[in-house]
C-alpha cells in the first residue's frame, strides 16, 4: 500500500469481498478475522475469529443483501486501513435499513485482515 | 486507557467536548487535530491540522447543532481509540440530517488528538 489512491483501491476490493461473503455464505467471514479482532456489533463486543464467526452466523435472518452506498478509507501507518462504509442492507422480507460500519484492516503474511469492526443499523438515526 | 470501559468513558467525553466545540466555536476544533492528522469530509481529502482547521471554519452556515445517537467505541493498540459516532446535525433553518462520522484518536503527551477522521452526511443513504 504505497499511497492513498492504491490503498483506496484495495479497501473498495475488500468492501466487495466481505459483504459478498457475507451474502452468499456468512459462514465464510470467519476467516477475514484473527484471534485479536474486536467485533463492536450493534453494541455487543465480540472478541476473536470464532466468537465474531460464530455472531455473524447467528443472525436470525436467512437472506441478507448489503447495498454500499458510500466508501471512505484512510491509509494509517503500518500499512493498515481505516475504511467507513454507509449502506442498506435487505434481510428476508423486512423493508430495507441504512448501516453504518466502520473496519481497521491490517496485513497478516499476505493477506489483509480485520482486526476492528463497528456496526450499527442507522434505524434509531431518522 | 488500561480497559475498555475506561475507554469508552473517555471517548465519550471526547465526542462530547468535539461537538461543543464544534456547536459553540468551531475555529477551537483545529486545537484537537496534528500537523499528522487526516480527515476525509464528505470525500474530500485534508491533511494537518491548518488545512483542516480551515476546512471546518469554511463550511457554509452560521449556525450547527450535533445531537449523537449512538456512539462506540473499541481500544486499538498503544491508547488508542477507534470511535464511531451516529447523530444528528441541524445546520441554520434546515432540516435536520443524519451523520456518521469515525474517529482514530491517539495521545500526544497528556493530550488525546484526533489523527484520522472520516465524516459523512447520511442524506443520500434513504
């Protein structure tokens, strides 16, 4: 991540790919955590992979599709990013609700991890 | 910052004494940035206190009030804070809007600075 266009780049690729993840098989998302990841989910903290894997799988819904309406991200040193994403999200049949999330992504060997989550439904916010 | 609920005060009152700041005074708000600092605002890129500090005090009203809906917080390594913050805004005889504003926060001698800092309004997330 040498500069901010090129870090830009790989934030809106990993917004792509975890909330394609999490649409398709939520299952898979464990994996885009690390034993140090802190999940603050809609003010319930989750600390870890399996604890974070094992909320999000948990969800009482059966569909989910996420819409990401706006994407900021700010590279931080260590080669690490702060993305803020603004979206709806669909599940089963309710009508749709803005989010807001916010991730601190930090590489581990090759890959590019989320080591800090913060959700919430804007739903409280009109 | 020895825990996180000793973090989550603080960054509550950090979030508190912002947006006095910001609702009383606003050219006080370049006090909390560094020569260091980011903020994207509405994708607009500032970089250093100076450039920032002027990006506040030109915004385009007379009067602004925050109120904060909900706000977390997680403890990121070496003191600091990770928060994100859901309100509302009300700028002179306009409606008012959602926002969604994220926070790095880190310590600089006895002080707690704003290092990164990504502000969105929620207006076209309906």
């Amino acid at each position: 991540m040498a500069n901010p266009s090129q870090a830009d780049m790989i934030a809106q690729q990993f917004v792509h790919h975890y909330y394609q993840k999490f649409d398709t098989d939520r299952s898979q998302l464990q994996s885009l955590y690390t034993p140090a990841s802190v999940m603050c989910f809609e003010g319930s903290v989750c600390q870890g992979d399996e604890q974070i894997g094992k909320k999000l799988v948990s969800l009482p819904f059966q569909k989910v599709a996420h819409v990401v309406t706006v994407m900021d991200s700010l590279l931080i040193e260590e080669s690490k990013l702060l993305i803020s994403v603004i979206g709806q999200l669909k599940t089963d049949e309710d009508p749709p609700h803005g989010f807001a999330q916010t991730f601190i992504l930090a590489p581990v060997g090759d890959n590019l991890m989320v080591f800090h989550d913060i959700f919430r439904l804007l739903v409280h916010n009109m």
